[in-house]
C-alpha cells in the first residue's frame, strides 16, 4: 500500500468511526463505563437538605456562614485494547476481512474512550507482543492507534492470548478496563482472563466470519490454516463449522462479557445493546 493510499484509509476510518462514536456510542459508553470514584468539586452556600457531613468547616468558620463541599464523579479511566493480528484474521468471505472489522471496531472503541476523557492503549498481540502504545489521550494519540491498526505487520502468525493477557495484567497496576478483540482461534486462555477480570474489566469481543459458523455443503474442499500454513481435506457435506460455543459458556462461568460480531453483519446494534446493558447494571 502507498503512502497516499494509507493516509486515505486511515482518514476514512477516523471520518466513519469518529462519526459513530459522537453520534450513537457516546452516550451510552458513558453511563456503561463510569468513573472509579467521587473526587472534589468546589464548595458553596449550604441549604436546608444538604449534608451536614459535607461541611467544610474551615470555610465556615472563615466567612462566619455555614458551606458545604461538592463532589462530582471521577471520570477519568484507562482502556487497553488488546488486538489480535495473527494471520488467522486474514480471512473473509462475505463484505469485509476479519482484520477489516477489528480495525474499525477497535478505532470506534479508541473514539468512544476519549470522548469519555479517558486514556486508551493498545496491546498488538500475535503469538507474542508485537507492539505496545500506552494509554494516552488527544487527537494526536488517536491517529497513531489507526495508523497502527492499518499498517503494522506482524513478525509472527500464530495466536497466544495468554501471553497478551498475562502481559496486560502485569503492566496495568490499577483496575482498567480491557477490550479483547480477536477470533479466539487459540486454546489454554481462559484461566488468564478470568485471573485479569478479578483486577480488572474485561469485555471479549470475538469476530467470526460466516464461513467459520456455516460450510457450504460444496464436497471435499482444501482448508489451508492461515497461521501453520498445514493443509487439510475435508467433506464439507458432512463436517460443521465449529462456531465455539465452549467460549461462551465458559467466559459466562466467569462472569466475562462476550459480545459475538460478524464480518457479513452490522455491528452498531449489538455494540450500542452492549453499552445499554452495561449501564443497567450499574
């Protein structure tokens, strides 16, 4: 790809994911992820029905007349992206290629989080760490991640989702919020995302493709794996998809959210669902 064709794609993804960010996701990424506490406000006149254990007695006793502290809620909160880039995500059969959806789905995250005035980074994992952007905020911060989320290549093909999270949980001292996107094409994780979600919130976010949940009936077809490069022949007519319902079941054992995304499908109502359902519980 160009230098000018990456910019073009980088600019298209920040208008479209931006757009949706401000328009749909804000106001319910808002009340789904609230701040860690109450800090400080300001102080003012009391009045008949405020606190008497909000008093500030040293302002009280200055002007001779009785004030009150204020609190408001602690908005600021880190988010961490961790990013599957494996070659497994190569692959689509429909609109768009699954690396195409976490792209778009991890920029509208990245927007949502910074209009909450909150810190984003991003983990870009593979069968190792392939790189790390530590949480920062701005606009200037933003266009990095879609940058990165374009052009970087991995050095390697395979998947290890333990080793990403184990990562995560060993940076990340104070409780953040973490979003994993990937496939989960990948085994012997899950007992380190459920270590990770005692500190910490995590939201799965596993993108399938319909080829992956259905095989046309089409006979004996050559399935190539994207990640060890092994050949195999299978009759479509006979064999299933495996669409991993195992995750599910054991990510709900958990108490880990799981949200399912298509790449033949849209994901703006299922996301936008996520948030309502998240901010009913608060």
């Amino acid at each position: 790809m160009s230098t000018k064709d990456l910019i073009k794609k980088i600019r298209k993804i920040e208008i479209k994911t931006r757009g949706l960010s401000n328009h749909i996701f804000s106001g319910g990424y808002h009340t789904a992820f609230k701040g860690k506490g109450m800090i400080f406000s300001e102080v003012k006149d009391y009045i008949l029905g405020d606190d008497i254990r909000n008093i500030d007695w040293n302002v009280t006793a200055r002007f001779n007349s009785p004030y009150v502290k204020t609190f408001e809620e602690e908005r600021e909160t880190t988010v961490i992206l961790l990013i599957d880039i494996s070659n497994s995500n190569i692959f689509g059969s429909k609109q768009q290629l699954k690396k195409d959806l976490i792209t778009e789905i991890s920029a509208v995250l990245a927007f949502s989080a910074i209009q909450n005035n909150d810190k984003i980074g991003v983990i870009f994992f593979s069968e190792t760490i392939e790189k790390y952007i530590p949480p920062k905020k701005g606009k200037k911060h933003i266009l990095r991640i879609i940058h990165e989320l374009v052009s970087l290549k991995p050095n390697n093909k395979k998947t290890n989702i333990r080793e990403a999270v184990n990562f995560f949980n060993s940076i990340n001292k104070k409780r953040s919020i973490c979003f994993i996107i990937s496939d989960f094409i990948d085994e012997n994780y899950i007992e380190s995302i459920s270590t990770a979600n005692k500190k910490h919130d995590i939201i799965c976010i596993k993108i399938q493709d319909y080829l992956e949940k259905k095989l046309p009936k089409i006979g004996l077809l050559s399935i190539i794996d994207p990640e060890t490069g092994k050949i195999s022949i299978i009759n479509s007519n006979k064999t299933k998809a495996n669409n991993k319902k195992k995750l599910k079941l054991e990510l709900t054992k958990k108490g880990i959210d799981l949200i399912e995304l298509m790449t033949n499908e849209s994901y703006i109502k299922k996301l936008d669902n996520f948030f309502k359902k998240r901010s009913r519980k608060k």
